[in-house]
C-alpha cells in the first residue's frame, strides 16, 4: 500500500510540474496541504470508526486470512 502510495504521490506532482509553471509553487503548497489534511483527516476517522465499531470483527476475520500473525499476534 505505501509503494502504490508513493507512485500517486510522484504522478501527481509529474502533472502538476506541467501545468503552468508560474504557479508551481503555489499549485505544488495547495496540493500538499490538501494531501496532508487528507491524510490527518483519514487517519482520526479510522481511529473514529475503531472506537465505535472495535476492533473484534476485524481481528476474527484476520484470523482467517494469511495476515493472522501480524493481526493477532
């Protein structure tokens, strides 16, 4: 999930470096605080979600999977 993240991540930039290159800067700061608010935002509502759903669902069906060691330990 990280690579795929990072190659987003470079992509994005690729086309923003193509836009108008007076407003690089400008277009480059929007686009990283929308990416970080982004992230911050995702990260709180999955802790949101973990305290009211908890965690039991996702552990009996990690149980099941091939992640069941790293899951449950």
């Amino acid at each position: 999930m990280d690579a795929c993240s990072q190659v987003v991540h470079v992509t994005n930039q690729a086309v923003i470096y193509d836009l108008v290159d007076s407003a690089r800067s400008r277009i480059t700061t929007i686009y990283m605080t929308t990416y970080f608010l982004g992230g911050a935002l995702g990260t709180t509502g999955g802790r949101l979600a973990g305290r009211v759903v908890g965690r039991g669902c996702c552990r009996r069906q990690a149980r099941r999977g091939p992640c069941r060691r790293v899951v449950c330990g």
